[in-house]
C-alpha cells in the first residue's frame, strides 16, 4: 500500500472530502458530491497511485497567504498585520509546495464563512464547498507539502469571521454600485454570466458562449482559462476539465480563423 494512499484513507475517516488529483488538477468529478468512501479511496488510489491529496472545504476554510517570492505579493506582510489585530487563533497550518502557508479552520455551526479572494493583499480565503487545498504528503514541481504543527484544527474567533464576510464584495456597505450602475454594459454582461451556471444539456453550449466572449474582450488564454473553471463551478453538475480543455481549444481555434 503505498504512502499516500495510506494518508488518503486516514483523511477520508476522519471524515473529510478527500480528492485524487495531478498536480493540483482534479481526476475525478466531485462538485457537489458526497465525501468518498475508504473504498472508493482505495479504488482511485489503485487506479492513479502517483495522485496528489486534496481535501474540499466543506467543513473548514482555509486562510491562504501566498509569498512575495512565489506569487509577487507579500501576504506574509498581511498576514503579519492580522496578527497584530488579535484575529489569529493558533489552529493546524501547513506550508505548500511554492512556500506560502495556509491555515485550517472548522467552519462554525452558527455563521456562514465566504469565499473572499484578496481578503489583504496575498491572503485569499477558500471555502466554498467545491474549493480544495492539496495536503501532505503530496508534491508538486515546486516541492512538497507539509505540516507545520500538529495542533488540532480549531474554530476561528467570531472576529475573524465577521472580518472575512465584511470584507465579501456582496456583504459590504462602501460597494454601492446601484448609484453607479447607469446602464447594463456589454463586460457587465460577460461578468454576470461568470456566475449563472447552466444544467445538464446545456452546459458545453453555455461554457462555450462564454469563452468565446472572454477571447473576443482580449482575455489572454490562461485568464479564459482559469475563468472558465470558476464559471465550470456553478454548472449542474459541473463539466469535467478535459471537456473545458477542448471547448477553450476550440474557441481559440474559431477566433484565430477570424483573424
């Protein structure tokens, strides 16, 4: 039995939402879906035995910093003014591959926790139910993963919850964008339909209107790409990432005939 399949089924009775992936890509489908049994761990493990561990956040979000270093923002530097505001309560933490450092806290019964993508500057906040982190002892081209204490993972300050879901564009008073809004814009509309999602059968034509409109904006393919899998997110049930693969190909195919 090999070692990470070994950690796998470890993660898996505790009771977390693990996930077989390459690199930091997903292989199998999983949005939405419930956790794996130890069996079906056992069986995707013998099917691809090198997959990396990732663990949904369903029940716990994890403060993301990235490094200045690795990703050009010092989110150490943030995490360090968090600190010193009294929001950090000591909980498990690991150090990813590229150096940064997450920490792991349960999501608290009585308040929802929100994703919040630039929280501070280097911090993100991932913890929708179809967000994941890779674990140890996975690895990438960058390095490895590891644990950097083995506290337990703890409940954050109600503080430190209601500092993230402030910070939420949704949930904050300064964005009051109806005094602004004059009039629907064509990139308006290509934001709003980032986040509308379609059902079974209408997926692939949905995804494929939608690349179609970030490349005709000048979105270079990485951005269409990464768009096009948080897009992939609110689909019912979401598309598989070979079948994302070949509708951003073909759309930039399209495009490239235009020109």
């Amino acid at each position: 039995m090999s070692n990470k399949l070994n950690y796998a089924i470890q993660y898996a009775q505790k009771g977390f939402y693990v996930l077989p992936t390459q690199g930091k890509q997903p292989l199998i489908k999983f949005a939405n879906t419930p956790p794996l049994t130890v069996e079906q761990v056992k069986y995707y493990w013998s099917k691809y035995p090198d997959a990396n561990i990732a663990l949904r956040t369903v029940d716990f979000f994890v403060l993301d910093i990235d490094t200045k270093e690795a990703h050009g923002k010092d989110g150490m530097k943030s995490y360090q003014t968090l600190k010193n505001t009294g929001l950090i309560a000591p909980t498990l933490a690991q150090l990813t591959a590229s150096g940064g450092n997450q920490l792991f806290y349960k999501k608290p019964k009585n308040i929802p926790v929100n994703q919040v993508i630039g929280l501070k500057q280097g911090i993100d906040i991932k913890a929708h139910i179809n967000n994941y982190v890779i674990v140890p002892p996975s690895t990438t081209s960058k390095g490895s993963y590891q644990w950097l204490n083995k506290l337990p993972m703890r409940e954050p300050k109600t503080e430190l919850v209601k500092f993230i879901n402030k910070h939420h564009p949704l949930n904050n008073p300064k964005n009051d964008w109806s005094k602004h809004h004059t009039g629907k814009k064509w990139t308006g509309i290509v934001l709003d339909n980032l986040v509308k999602g379609a059902p079974e059968g209408q997926r692939n034509d949905y995804m494929a209107r939608l690349c179609g409109q970030m490349i005709h904006a000048g979105a270079d393919d990485n951005t269409a790409w990464l768009l096009l899998q948080y897009a992939n997110s609110f689909n019912s049930p979401p598309l598989e990432n070979k079948e994302l693969e070949k509708i951003l190909s073909s759309i930039i195919r399209k495009e490239i005939g235009k020109s």
